[in-house]
C-alpha cells in the first residue's frame, strides 16, 4: 500500500512510533498508512530489528531512526543511505526520539528500557500513547506527574483501559463507584493446578484469543499481566485498589466496563484487535476508520463473566499487595516477573514457579522507596538480580514439585 506523505505546511498530525516493529508499532503504521496525508512520521525506533526499521523509514520517511543495539548502527545506516534521513543509536538517542516536536508519541517500547522516553515525551507535554506497562506499574507517580506538568496528555492504549477511558466521567470522578477490567483468563483457566505445574512454554503462549508476543502470552497465562493492569488503572484513573475489579471474559469482547454510584454500568465492546484502541488513540479526540472485523452480537450468543479463581492465579494477589505497599513494590513485581517469565520461557523452571519467585522477591525487598527515575532504575535492578538468582537456582530450588502459593501464605 503506497503512504502519500503531506506537504510540509499540512495540518497534519506530527507522530512518533517508539517500538516501531513490535506488534503494537506496526498496527500503528498500518493505521497510518490507511490515513494517507492525515499523519506525519517524525520518528521511527527499534531495539533489534534493523531490517524491519530500515523497511519503515523507507516507506513512512521519517527524519529520524533509531536503532537501540548500537551493534546495528552501522546496518541501518547502510540501509538508509542516500535517503536524508537522521540514523541514530542508543539509549540516549531513543531519548532525543522522543523529545522531538511530535504532537503525539506511541510509547510502545517493551519493558524497563521505555521508561525514559517515554518520560521524555511526557515532559515536553506530548500527547502519549503508551502501550509500555512497566511506564506506569513502576513509576507511574512520576509519570503521571510529568503529564501533569507538562501540560500533556495520556491515551491508553491497552484494550482494557482504553475502554475504561472511552467510558470514563472525568469530569465527575465522585459519581465513578469501581471499574471493572476484564480478562480473557489464558489458556489455562479451566486447568487443574496439578497439571498447570508441568505445562510447557509452547503451551503458555497459545492465547485463546490474542494474537501477543511470548512475555505477554504468559502474563496471560499466569494473570499477572491483569495484576498489572490493575496498578496501571490505579494511577491513570486515580481509584484506590479496592476500586478496581477483575473479571475473567473469556470472549474478550467486553473490553472492560465503569460502574457508577446510581447503579449504571457502562461498557465498551468490539472484536478483539488491537487496531481499534490504537485508532481511538491516534484520533483522538476524534475518531478515525478501522478495517477491524464488526461485532456481531447476535452471531456471538452469548457473552459470559466469572470471578478469577485465587488458587490458580496467585499474580492478582502479589499486585494488589503491591499496590497496597506502595513505593517501589510495584517496580519489584514487574522486574521480578519479567525474569521469571524469562527463565520460564527457556526452560529454567516451571510455570507455577513464576508467582513463587515473584513473592520471594517482593519479600526480600520491602520497604524500597522510590522518588526519581533513579531510584526506580535501581529498584528495577536489584530486583532482577534477586530474581535472577532464584531463577539460576531453576529446578534444583524445587525439583519437579512445583508448588501452588496458597493465598495470603507469605514465602520466607
């Protein structure tokens, strides 16, 4: 499909993709691509994926891209050669991606390494739509005080809480009595514990209904994906944990619904892709076509809603009790998660061990205060090299009895 670039003096909106060649980042530019003259692509950035990038600033021209493996710099820049398009490096250079003059900012960069762009782009007072869960699970306060600052704007993009937003009365937050995220419950709800302790990774990134790359698959399958989910939806729409509901939809067409004080309850539904809160962010505050599949509701039949099993998902328990302890809890348990989900996924331990070495390490580091991005970055660290030795201890930690972590047993 062939993307007409405006004219220099158009109204067209000014956009930056961090993360361009991850799933969210290339939704992103198929939008875009499908808006022909409505956007301008300043910049472009990739962690690894150089030949994808170079194929992207090929088509969209933007002035700069920026490859986060220095290893590849000189890849991309062979690749772009001739073209008049800025290539760049690094840590510091996604950083400059970010802080450039584009009026809205995707900030779809996977994991700890988005933080400071995406700060970045917070602090000039861009709108931002971010897609990175660690921006908000571990330092959401400043986030959301750079936003504040900054005179931005943030638009969720997660499915869950963009459907929050879409229904959300912000200018009468009083009336908002809970919301309620809801999760498809991963390939495993209906599972028995005893045999979720031997499932393979092949099988924990089979999601049901989404289409995800690997970490976020198991996030899926262990629910801790919704536990973070949980403490992002505390900091963007200011709701105390017990505020914030979770309900397992394995139809993944309520996107999440917003319960209010006269007993209403409003939803926002759709087919599950990602295109569609994606688009309501890049339109935003209008809002722009999709070639997203309709909802038929009377072909679907029926819709159903069950409350998570606590057993079977001791994640929601380790976030909520994150979030309850406030400070640098949430950074350890997404740090912390991260590894283990690392080590599950190559074959160092097993499923059921992911929440158990998240508890360990959220156990080892109580009390962490965080007040800078510093401070998060060190939290950050410390926790993944606690959990690395957990991780490193693999099977001979456990063996084969991997156990279920009843809820509210504390791990010494």
């Amino acid at each position: 499909m062939a993307v007409t670039m405006p004219d220099a003096d158009s109204a067209a909106r000014t956009v930056t993709v961090l993360g361009s060649t991850g799933s969210v980042g290339r939704n992103t530019l198929d939008l875009i691509a499908r808006s022909s003259g409505e956007y301008a692509v300043e910049a472009l950035t990739a962690n690894t994926n150089c030949a994808l990038l170079a194929e992207q600033a090929l088509r969209f021209r933007p002035k700069l891209a920026v490859i986060a493996d220095k290893a590849r710099y000189s890849e991309l820049k062979t690749g772009l050669s001739g073209t008049g398009i800025r290539v760049e490096a690094g840590r510091d250079a996604l950083v400059e991606a970010a802080g450039r003059p584009a009026e809205w900012v995707m900030a779809a960069i996977v994991g700890a390494a988005g933080l400071e762009p995406t700060l970045a782009a917070a602090r000039r007072g861009a709108i931002v739509a971010l897609a990175n869960k660690e921006c908000l699970v571990s330092a959401g306060t400043l986030l959301m005080e750079e936003i504040e600052s900054g005179g931005g704007t943030l638009l969720p993009v997660d499915s869950e809480h963009n459907a929050i937003f879409q229904v959300f009365d912000f200018d009468r937050r009083d009336t908002v009595e809970r919301v309620i995220l809801t999760a498809s419950g991963g390939p495993f709800r209906t599972l028995d514990p005893e045999v979720m302790a031997h499932v393979t990774p092949a099988q924990a990134v089979a999601h049901p209904t989404w289409k995800m790359g690997a970490k976020i698959s198991v996030d899926s399958a262990t629910m801790m994906n919704k536990g973070l989910e949980l403490i992002e939806a505390h900091h963007i729409f200011q709701l105390p944990e017990d505020g914030i509901e979770v309900l397992i939809h394995p139809q993944s067409v309520v996107h999440s619904l917003v319960a209010y004080v006269d007993g209403s309850v409003l939803a926002q539904l759709g087919m599950p892709d990602m295109r569609t809160p994606i688009a309501y962010a890049l339109g935003w505050p209008s809002r722009m076509r999709t070639p997203a599949a309709r909802l038929d509701l009377a072909e679907l039949g029926q819709l159903t809603f069950e409350r998570p099993d606590a057993n079977r998902f001791p994640a929601l328990r380790l976030a909520r009790a994150a979030l309850k302890q406030g400070g640098g809890a949430p950074a350890v348990l997404n740090a912390a998660n991260e590894v283990a989900v690392e080590g599950f996924l190559g074959g160092l331990l097993g499923f059921l061990r992911i929440a158990e070495i998240v508890e360990r390490v959220l156990d080892a580091m109580v009390g962490r205060d965080v007040n800078s991005l510093e401070d998060v970055l060190a939290v950050d660290r410390e926790a993944r090299g606690i959990a690395r030795e957990y991780v490193g201890r693999g099977h001979a930690d456990a063996g084969d009895d991997v156990r279920r972590i009843p809820p509210g047993r504390r791990l010494g």
